[in-house]
C-alpha cells in the first residue's frame, strides 16, 4: 500500500488548525528553514502560524512605546504580520490604525484580526510596493533577519521613504542596519529576552 508522504505541518509537529507545536514532535524552525527554505516554510505553514513568545513580545512592544510614544491615532504597518501577534498588541494600546503585510499568513491574520492583510513579499516591498502609502510606524517583529541579504538596503530604503520610524523586535541582534539605507539607530532595549531596535528616518533634505 503506498504510503502518503506528512506534510511539512505534520513534520514539524503543527496543528495547522490550532497552530500549535507538540513538544514530542517539535523540530528546529531553522532545520526547517535550511530544509525548504523560509518561503517553503510559511507557504505550508502560515495558515496555522502563532508565535508561541507573544507574550514577552507584547511586553518588549509596550516597553518601546513607553520610551518613544506613539499617538493612538497613528498609522501603523506591521510587516511580516504573522497572525497579529503586534496588531492586536497595538489594538489593545487603543491603536485603531494598524495594517498587516504579509504575504503567507493571511487565513491565521483574518482569524485572529478580522482584518485582510496586504499581501506583499519582500521582493515587492523592495521593488517600490508601498511606494503610494504612509505610516507613522513601522514595527516588523521577528522577521527582518529573514530579508536575503541582497534585498535588505532595498528593503529599508523602502520603508524609510513610507515611514519615519520603525522598530525592529527580534529573538537576536540581528539583522544590523546602516544608516545610509534610511534609518538611524536610536536606541535598542531588551526585554524578557526580546531585542527591540528603535530606528528614526533622518530629516529628508531636497
Ligand atoms: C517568525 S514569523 C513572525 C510573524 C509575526 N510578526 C510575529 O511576531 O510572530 C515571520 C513572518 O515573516 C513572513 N515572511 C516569510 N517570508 C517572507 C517574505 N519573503 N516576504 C514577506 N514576509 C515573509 C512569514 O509569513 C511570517 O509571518
């Protein structure tokens, strides 16, 4: 009898539906990575995707917001939106303006939102797709070490023409950021193991 070969959910142990790991099953997320690359990754997983460190997340985005304030009227971008782990932080801060960007999690962002977000990959964002939006905020939380290197400058740049600030929140110190893609380090702060990185645009001059 021929045997069905598990899909990569099953592998690593994820209820697609819930969006859990199972602790006897679990594999490394990077294994996973090496194995089918971060696209193949979330493509086949993004439906049932929820960070299981939402919590200190959420502690590490409250700590940012308390040293650089950010109205509630704002408009806000969450990049790489996963399944609104910052926009319903951001919503339970009495933000009304949050979008999400993603383009492999949109089924697991409608559950847990309501909301519809943009579906755009980094090859898009770098080649001009938010050319015609503006934010106030940008917040990208546990993906911009996924940005190919080669994309990254192209990547930040963008995101600096639509927003004048970002905050970048991340497991690891990485990825490092130059200046001269468009933002400056203001300041970074560590909370309950989450690295957040707060970057200000420099004026524009003409
Ligand atoms: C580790 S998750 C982080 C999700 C969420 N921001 C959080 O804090 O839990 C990484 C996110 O990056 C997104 N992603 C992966 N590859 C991408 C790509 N090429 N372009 C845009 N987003 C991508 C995935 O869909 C996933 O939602």
């Amino acid at each position: 009898m021929a045997r069905r070969t598990p899909s990569l959910a099953q592998r690593v142990g994820l209820d697609a539906r819930k969006g859990r790991t199972s602790p006897a099953k679990r594999v490394s997320v990077r294994g996973e990575y090496q194995q089918h690359g971060v696209e193949g990754y979330y493509r086949d997983l993004g439906t049932g995707y929820q960070n299981p460190h939402e919590t200190r997340i959420r502690a590490a985005l409250f700590l940012a917001l308390e040293r650089h304030p950010v109205a509630p009227s704002a408009n806000v971008l969450d990049l790489c939106c996963g399944s609104g782990e910052i926009t319903l932080a951001l919503r339970e801060k009495g933000f009304r303006h949050v979008e999400g960007a993603d383009p492999f999690t949109r089924e697991a962002y409608e559950r847990r939102t309501g909301a519809t977000p943009l579906p755009i990959d980094f090859v898009q964002l770098s080649d001009g797709a938010l050319a015609e939006r503006s934010y106030d905020l940008v917040v990208c939380s546990y993906a911009l070490h996924l940005v190919p290197t080669s994309r990254l400058p192209g990547v930040i740049w963008q995101l600096s023409r639509s927003a004048p600030r970002l905050f970048v929140l991340s497991p690891h110190k990485r990825p490092r950021l130059r200046t001269e893609w468009g933002f400056s380090l203001i300041e970074t702060l560590l909370c309950e193991r989450v690295h957040v990185r707060v970057y200000q645009r420099p004026p524009i001059t003409r």
